[in-house]
C-alpha cells in the first residue's frame, strides 16, 4: 500500500478535508474535528486515527499491528504504513469518521441503506441479502452499509461458552466490501447496546447516529432486547422514525436454506467442497507466520507456521489441498492442522503451510488461504523417513488434484 491509496481512501468520505503540514506529512478533518494524520516518524511512516480509547481494537489478534499512544486522548490509534492493508484502513476511517460525525454540531452524514447481521461466513445467504440492499439502494438513490458485530451478541450474553465463527472480523468485512457494499460498519456490541429495544436501536443507532434512511431485514432476522416477533412491529417503528422498511425472501438452493449453523457442521466433517458450493467462495483463513521448529525444512518441505485470530473455527486435523496468497501473488500448497504426533510430544496444535515453488522469507508475514480439498487425516509415523514420504506422497496428489479441469 503507497501514501497515495490512504490520501485517496481518506478524502473519499464527504467534507473531509486534507492539509499538508510538511513533506510528505498530512492531517484530516472533519468540520475542523480531528480526524486523521499521516506522518513520517524517524523514516517510518505512521497514518494515526482519531479514535478515543474506548473504542480500542488491539485485543483481537488480527488488530496486533496497531498500537496505542495512551497519552494521548485522541490520534491515540496509529499503524504503521507497510502493516496496513486496505480492509483495515477501511475500518479505522471509517470508526474515526463516525465519532467525528457525532461530535460535530453541524453533522453532515451521507443517508443510506442498510441491512444488519453477523454476516459470519458471508454465504450464498448473505450474498442474496446484501444484492438485494444494493438494488433498494440504487432505487432510493442511497450508500449501501452492512452493519456487523464485534464481539458477537451471543459472546456477551454467554462468555462461559465457545463462540467459533468461520470468519474474523476482518476476513468478513473484506468478503462484504468485495460485493459492492458501500460501507462496512463494525457496531462494537455491550451489554448497554444489548439492552437497548428495537424502536430505541432504530432510532438512536441506526436514525440517529448512522443515518440510514432504508433498513433490509433478513427473513428470520430480529433486534432489540424485545425480539419483536413480527415484521409489522419493525414497520410502525420505521413508520415512525421515516425509515423504510424491506423484508428480504429466504434463499434457497435446491429447496435446502443455507445457513451459518449448517456450513459449521459441514467444516466439522472437513466437506471442503461443499462447503465451497455454499459459500459461494472457499472457506479460508489469514494468520501471520510465526517461528517454528523447522523441521519441516529439514524434511526438505519447509512451512510457514501461522497464528490465527480468535474464534476463528478451523476444519478436521488433517492434510490438505490448498490456495495461498501473499503480496498479491497466489502459490498452490499444502496445509497440515494437527498435533503433529510424529514429531511433537507436547502435541499442541499447530497450522502449517508448505508452498510449492516459492523461495524467500514469509516470517511476521500474513498470508491468506483458501482451503481446496481434504487429502487425509493426520497420521503418526515411526520415522521421520515415514513421514518424509507420506508428504511427497501428499503434494503428488495435491498436484493431481490441481491439474484437474
């Protein structure tokens, strides 16, 4: 990512306003409200984003690369140029924008339309949901958002309970935006906004403070502490707040409904292919590659061993077949989840990743993979020899595999 694509990504939000304070050094605002810098820090350079700290995302593993100045009340939220990428640039602008928008006394927000949901997986469901938003859009002459949770409602309501999703926050707001979404909003969820009812959510988040103008409700989708059973409740309220009010069909694929829970079951028995047909998309993963032991590379198959965010919800321990991408150039390879009983006695498990024909250092690197095929489970050898095999074995079947038509 170069400085230009951040200025353009900036300035293409309405009234902001960019000035140049030395070389190569730039500060936005909003209204004369602090927005965003872009500064060059002893040959580093650091875009910072004026967000206050309650609003904090550095917890989640996939935010490591930002970092906090807790001196500072605002520009407290800074990333370094050559870490960002353009879905977290995204989110930053767009959560220091809003606070701008809501501290300024003459707020000027562009009106939308919107829809709203956990959008986890962003399946063939959520695909025909977020086509139909665009068509109310174009319609009423209005930006398209997405409005999304981080944490999800149920974390909160039930910590004592594993809450896997198959996409971070990240990954899902990338898959949304490449729909032709407008605008990704991630709604950071507490118990406060939890308690909040329907007509309190619509007017004081969604009218007030979004300015949506036209709300696309899934078919079986319900908000506010009251769960108002029925649609007719959503539409008084609407009525009320002058939002109109869409009800989107179920979709359906071979008379079967796609659903979150139901590709959750298929990536527990490792159905990677129809899990793809339903997704619209391979089920994937972004980790940053970590320090192994390198014994990989001493097999003569080196791998990348990755870190994943939280929560992120992985298939079967096994092989398999994958597609990853890394600077923007995509490698064919093979990936091994598992305990690696052949080699590891504390059997903890890891994810590693071994690319064909690629040579150079992927440590501190991110790399996204989209999962192909499941070759096999994961096995124990009697020797390394054994397993030195069983890996030649496995990327002749994975290159048989991706000869296929």
């Amino acid at each position: 990512m170069q400085i230009e694509d951040v200025r353009t990504t900036i300035l293409s939000y309405p009234h902001v306003v960019e000035r140049q304070s030395e070389e190569r050094n730039y500060i936005y605002e909003f209204q004369g409200i602090p927005l965003a810098t872009i500064q060059n820090q002893a040959g580093e350079i650091q875009i910072g984003f004026s967000i206050k700290a309650s609003d904090i995302f550095s917890e989640a593993t996939e935010y490591a690369c930002i970092k906090r100045d807790k001196r500072r009340r605002r520009h407290n939220t800074y990333v370094s140029l050559h870490e960002c990428n353009m879905t977290l640039l995204r989110e930053l602008v767009t959560e220091a924008y809003h606070q701008a928008t809501c501290r300024s006394p003459r707020t000027y927000q562009p009106a939308y339309a919107a829809t709203i949901g956990c959008f986890d997986g962003v399946h063939k469901g959520h695909q025909f949901l977020l086509e139909e938003l665009k068509k109310i859009g174009k319609a009423k002459g209005l930006r398209t958002m997405a409005i999304t949770f981080d944490p999800s409602p149920s974390s909160i309501l039930h910590p004592e309970r594993p809450h896997p999703t198959l996409t971070s926050t990240l990954e899902k707001e990338q898959l949304i935006y490449e729909m032709g979404i407008d605008e990704v909003y991630i709604l950071r969820l507490d118990r406060e906004k939890l308690s909040m009812n329907a007509l309190d959510f619509m007017r004081n988040i969604l009218k007030r403070q979004l300015n949506i103008q036209a709300l696309l409700l899934g078919h079986d989708h319900t908000f506010g502490s009251d769960r108002p059973a029925s649609r007719s409740a959503y539409n008084t309220y609407g009525k009320q707040l002058k939002m109109d009010i869409f009800h989107c069909a179920p979709y359906l694929e071979d008379g079967v409904r796609i659903s979150s829970s139901c590709i959750k079951q298929g990536l527990q028995k490792g159905e990677m292919e129809l899990i793809h047909q339903q997704m619209g998309h391979p089920h994937h993963l972004t980790g940053r590659v970590t320090t192994g032991r390198q014994i990989g590379r001493r097999l003569g198959f080196p791998t990348a061993n990755l870190t994943l965010p939280a929560h992120k919800m992985l298939p079967p321990h096994g092989v398999y077949v994958v597609k990853v991408t890394h600077e923007g150039k995509s490698y064919n390879g093979i990936l091994n989840i598992g305990i690696r009983p052949t080699i590891d006695a504390k059997q903890l498990r890891t994810i590693e990743v071994h690319l064909f024909d690629f040579q150079g250092d992927l440590y501190g690197k991110q790399l996204h993979v989209d999962f192909l095929t499941r070759l096999r489970d994961e096995q124990h050898f009697a020797t390394l020899e054994a397993l030195q095999e069983q890996i030649q074995e496995d990327k002749i079947k994975a290159l048989t595999f991706l000869s296929k038509p």
